[in-house]
C-alpha cells in the first residue's frame, strides 16, 4: 500500500514582484510506500525541502496533485506525520524533558503516559542522562536527536527527516544514524532527506532521486545500486551531462 502518492507537481517562486518566477519543482512524480525506510536524495537546491513542504501543505504546488493514504484528507492524515526540519528551532529555555512535554501537548494526541512514551524516545535517542538539562548546554549532536524525539513523541506512522544528520561532525553522524537504524526495525515509514548518497545507501531501502527539481528515479536502493555506482553515473544517463559539482 502507497501511503502517499505524488503526481506530476510543479512548484515556482517569485523572489521580487519585478522579476521572473523560478520553477523549483518541474513534474514531480513518486510513491511512497507503507512501512518502508525512503531516502530523498540529490544535490543542494534539487528541490527536496520544497518537495517536503509541499507534503506538508506548509506551501502548495501550483500544479499537480498529492494523495494521501486511501483519499484520506490532509488534516486527518497529519496527526500521523512526525516531522523534523533541516533547520529546527528549540526553546533553549526549556529542558529536553520540557521540551517534548510542549510538543506532545501541541500534537493533541488522546494517548495518556506522557512519562513512559517520554522515556521511550529518550532511550532511543541516548539522552535519558540529559532529560533535565537546558537545551542551551546541549551540544549540537544532542540537539539534533532531541529533535528526532520530538518527532517521534505521538507516535507517528509516518515520519519526515530533513537532512538530520546535517552540520554534525563524524562521531555525531555515526551516532545519528545508530538511532534512525534502530528506528528502522520499528517498521514505520520514514521518509529522510539528504544530500549524501553514503547516508541512505546504509540506510534507505527505497530511493526517490531529485535534481533540479526533477524527479528522476523512484525504486529500491538495490536496483538502483546495480545500475549507477554513484548519482554522477545517473544523472548521466537521465540528462546527458552533470551540472553540479557533487561529490560521493
């Protein structure tokens, strides 16, 4: 079952009344599958965050249409959406115990037990020992999996990551993606954003391929690794030619 199916979206902004539109998003198509681990992969300025916006009705494509689950209607679907942007804001006032408190409220959710689902997601995430601590002493690393529990506090069956494991240096890369393999085996779906292919070839079963506000390739990681040993090679081959320096 697709829980969420893209068709043909087209996105364009004005940055000045006086100049021309740029077109971020060109004829976006894909699937996402239920229960899956998907990456959305390609270059900075592809279009992936404008992608993810647009499923989050933050902004609306002009043209195209977005599905989600069986014609279900957006404002019951979200209930079910975890989110954690590429650039998160965090009341540094409060502690990490605090700070899930207000997001948990916000979700609205009818569950009770905000102390177990609490503890549950700060085992996950290796920040039991800092539940107490002021965001403003967490490190970068430790504001970054506060994020990830945040987004997982009301028990989302799908979860929407932009670039988490950006600006994090390489042992808080590696701990990152520890916490999202385990999350892996919790068989929800995720939907995860980045511009290295390294990070979701570990981790990604599935792969929706950007660039340049096209979509490009929507399958699985395996047989996309059989044909492409690197996205260089695939945007070869769909285009002809490599505008962008990028490197993996």
């Amino acid at each position: 079952m697709d829980i969420v199916k893209v068709s043909g979206i087209q996105k364009s902004f004005q940055p000045d009344f006086y100049k021309k539109p740029t077109q971020v998003l060109k004829n976006v198509s894909f699937v996402i599958p239920q229960g899956k681990f998907i990456g959305l992969i390609g270059p900075n300025g592809a279009g992936k965050t404008t992608t993810i916006k647009c499923l989050l009705q933050f902004i609306f494509p002009d043209k195209g249409t977005i599905q989600f689950g069986d014609n279900q209607s957006f404002i019951e679907f979200k209930k079910h959406i975890g989110y954690l942007p590429e650039r998160p804001f965090f009341q540094e006032f409060l502690t990490g115990m605090e700070f899930l408190k207000l997001h948990w409220d916000l979700s609205g959710t009818k569950k009770d037990n905000f102390e177990h689902r609490a503890a549950e997601v700060l085992e996950l995430v290796k920040l039991t020992h800092a539940k107490d601590k002021k965001l403003k002493d967490y490190s970068k690393g430790m504001l970054q999996r506060i994020g990830i529990a945040q987004s997982l506090i009301a028990f989302p069956d799908f979860l929407i990551l932009d670039e988490p494991m950006s600006g994090l240096d390489p042992d808080g890369r590696i701990l990152i993606k520890d916490i999202l393999k385990d999350l892996k085996k919790t068989h929800i779906t995720v939907l995860m954003s980045s511009h290295l292919l390294e990070d979701i070839d570990e981790l990604c079963e599935e792969l929706i391929v950007i660039h340049q506000g096209e979509c490009f390739y929507n399958g699985s990681t395996p047989e996309f690794k059989k044909n492409y040993s690197t996205l260089q090679e695939a945007y070869k081959a769909f285009k002809g030619q490599f505008e962008v320096n990028y490197n993996v």
